[in-house]
C-alpha cells in the first residue's frame, strides 16, 4: 500500500507540473485540441507497448512465481519512470522573462452623490493616501500590503477557483466520462469470462480497442477544428453509450469485437476534448482575475481524476458484492510451490484465477457494469457539455478582451477605484530591509462609467 500510495504520489506531481506547461505553449483555441492529440497519441503506443512486454516478462514465471514475476516487472517499470521523469526535468526549457509585478487593489466605488455617508467614503479614501502612520509607514502602504497578502492565500486562490463556472462544469465533464471507463474497464475480464466465456479474449479486445483509438485521433481532431469541441464530444460520447448500451444484450463474440471497435474509434474523445478546454477555463479566470493558475486548475484535474478511479472501483465492488459476486482465491500468504499445489487440488481450481462459473445475478450485474452503467455517466457528461460556455468564437472575444486589459495596465469596474502598485524585486528587496511596503511607484485610475476615466 505505502509503495502504491509512493507511485501514486509520484505520477501525479510529474503530471500536474506538465501539463501546467500546455496552457502556454499556445494560446489558439484549436492547437490546444492538437496538442493534446499528440500527447494522447504517444502515451497510448506507449502504453500499448508496455503492455505486451509486461504480459510477455509475466508469462515466463510459472504458477508458484507469479509474485516473483510482478515484482521484478515493478522493477523495471521503476526504473523507466523514474528515466522519464529525469529525461523531463532535464529536456525542459521555461522562457521565463522577468516583469514588475502589477497588483490591484480594490477600493470602495467613489460616487457623484453628497449625501454624508457617500463622501465619508471619499473621504477615508483620501486619507489612506496620507503619511500618517505612526511609524512612518503609509497607511496606504501598509492596508494594500495587507489586502494583497490576503489574496495569496491558498483559500482565497481555491475560491477563485471554484467561482469559475466555466470550470465546474468542464469538472463534470471530466468526472463522468473517466469514470463510465474506468467502470468498464474494471469489468470487462469478467465479461468475457462470463458472457462470451474466454477470459482470454481480453487481449485481443484490448489491441482493437487500442488499435480503433489511435487510428481514429486524426478523425476527431479535424472534427474539432470544424464543429467545435462540444459537439466533438457529444458526437462520441452519444457514440460510447450506443456500443456500451449493444454489451449489455451481447453474448456473441463477433459482435463483442464490433463493440469492441465502436468503443475504441470513440474512447479517445473522452480524454482529448476536456484537456483541451481546460487552457481555455485558464484564461478565463485570467480574465476575472488577472492572474494565471495553471497548477491549481492541473491539480484540480488530477484529484478529480483519483475521485473517478474511486468511485468506479467503489461502485463495482459493491455491486459485485450485494448480488454473491465468487471471489477468486487469495494468494497471499501461501509461500512455496508445493502448498499452493496442494490448494489447487483441493478446491480443484488454479490459486488466483477466476472462479469457473457465477450465478445468474452476478452475470447480470456484470452485463450493466459494461453497458447501461457507463451509459449513464456519459449521459450526465453530455450534459454538462452542454452547460460548458465557451465556444471558439467566446474564447477568441475573451483572448482579445485580456490584450486591452494587458494594454490598459489595469481593470477598473465602472464606478471602481483601483490603485495600481509596481514593483520590482530590487524595491521589495530594499522594502524588506526598512521594513517598509516596497512600492516604487503608485498610479491611480477612477473610472465613473464606460468611458469616463480620471
């Protein structure tokens, strides 16, 4: 358990720091779809590939050894993602260009109107611009260093976060479609020992699946380009419950392998289309807040990710469970050859495999769990495809409204005041060493209506 949850941990920091770097390899609405294409492609071959030799280096070690087999073949997966991750830490350039930081600083709206209690306001805004301070500190200093300190916290960055409805909804998304597949996937040996009765058909299963997946990218990808990515998504989850739904009542292998094929021409969508929109929720956010968080929303996708593994292995388990699912036989704790021998002799089945029948719930259980269960979580996915609000032509309007802001140097809302604060890092230096606020220079923008800026 400690080394999986070790693995685990692993995997997740090397997959959030890279693909925070995507958002800023392009900022086109349709190359991000492309992008995400090609790393799907290379990590399917790959994935396909290490599946052979992992099935090829475990058929070498007889019953007795089977630990034996998975842990040296642990060991030379070790050993090649630890080479990957290095290879990546290493091959990897930022161009990182050095800018003052601006921050903004929201103040209370400054109005037309002379009632007492609006030029109060006014007033204790001109007096936050005052040296009063009894330590010679500006109180203006000293407030804005607060409130921004206040907007580095982790909880304030996780509101932000959480208010991007854009974002919530694309979380949906990308919660539902994994998990119909990881539901699938947790099945679908027992499938084919049960319902098509050959456990050893999933191999073959798994290269058309495969196969089907990595031909159909540049199908999916041009389909994007030209009808968007929502209805890109749409049309293969609509695909998915199609050939899932046809499981449930199949029994025949020539139609498994059809479905087979159906499923696989489509999987790939679930995995391309919410990565790609993910950029676009970025800037987004970028928009309302003026701040990029590429980590916090890749991490939020990994830990919706682990939610999805959960909650299908979860439902699977219990389901299995309620309708008298037969367990195969443990092996843990049966230490030599001859014991193990003697266990398969007296149950007269083979320690580890698949028990030879189960009963007719459970074969019930199982069809659902490869048809009309993943069905349902695509179902509920499309629906929140359909609540997802950004188009290409929405992410075009938003990129150009984030170059005026960037041009304006500050966001304003009408009737706002804002003061905007530069810094470099030789005045915060000094500020830290006076212990003062660090600010090299201080503009002030009031803006009364659309228009009308003083």
């Amino acid at each position: 358990m400690l080394c999986f949850c070790g693995v685990s941990f692993g995997v997740t920091c090397m997959n959030i720091s890279v693909s925070a770097l995507v958002p800023e390899l392009t900022d086109d609405y349709d190359e991000r779809t492309s992008l995400s294409s090609y790393r799907l492609a290379v990590g399917n071959v790959l994935g396909f590939c290490s599946l052979m030799v992992m099935t090829q280096m475990l058929s070498t070690y007889s019953a007795a050894d089977k630990n034996a087999g998975f842990r040296d073949s642990a060991s030379v997966v070790a050993a090649i993602m630890a080479c990957l991750g290095l290879t990546c830490f290493v091959l990897i350039r930022e161009k990182f260009v050095h800018k003052p930081q601006q921050e903004f600083v929201e103040r209370p709206p400054v109005s037309t109107n002379s009632t007492p209690k609006k030029k109060k306001k006014k007033n204790e805004f001109f007096e936050m611009m005052e040296d009063d301070a009894a330590d010679g500190t500006p109180t203006r200093q000293r407030k804005a260093s607060s409130i921004v300190m206040d907007d580095h916290k982790f909880k304030d960055e996780l509101k932000l976060v959480l208010d991007n409805k854009a974002f919530l909804w694309l979380s949906g998304i990308w919660l539902c479609g994994p998990t119909a597949l990881f539901v699938l996937q947790s099945s679908l040996v027992l499938y084919c020992k049960y319902i098509l009765g050959d456990e050893t058909l999933i191999t073959q299963i798994i290269i058309i699946v495969q196969g089907c997946s990595f031909a159909s990218l540049p199908f999916w990808l041009k389909l994007s380009k030209a009808k968007g990515k929502r209805f890109t998504y749409n049309c293969a989850a609509a695909g998915l419950m199609v050939f899932t739904s046809m499981l449930t009542f199949n029994s025949n292998r020539a139609l498994g392998y059809v479905c087979a094929a159906g499923i696989g021409c489509n999987l790939i969508v679930v995995y391309l289309i919410p990565y790609s929109m993910l950029p676009d929720c970025i800037e987004e956010d970028e928009y309302r807040t003026g701040r990029r968080r590429e980590g916090i929303y890749v991490g939020f996708f990994g830990f919706m990710m682990k939610i999805s593994v959960t909650l299908a292995m979860g439902f699977t388990n219990i389901l299995l469970k309620i309708v008298g699912y037969k367990a195969p036989t443990e092996t843990c704790g049966l230490m030599g050859e001859e014991e193990i021998i003697a266990d398969e002799e007296e149950d007269g089945e083979e320690i580890g495999a698949l028990p030879a029948t189960q009963n007719f719930a459970t074969r019930k259980v199982i069809r659902f769990l490869v048809g009309v269960g993943p069905a349902c979580f695509f179902a509920i996915a499309m629906f929140c495809v359909a609540k997802y609000p950004i188009t290409k032509e929405y992410h075009d309007d938003l990129l150009r409204k984030i170059e005026e802001k960037k041009k304006l140097g500050m966001s304003a809302e009408p009737g706002s005041v804002r003061v905007l604060r530069t810094r470099s890092s030789e005045d915060r230096a000094a500020a830290a060493a006076e212990g003062g606020g660090g600010i090299s220079s201080t503009a002030v923008q009031l803006k009364f209506g659309d228009n009308a800026t003083l």
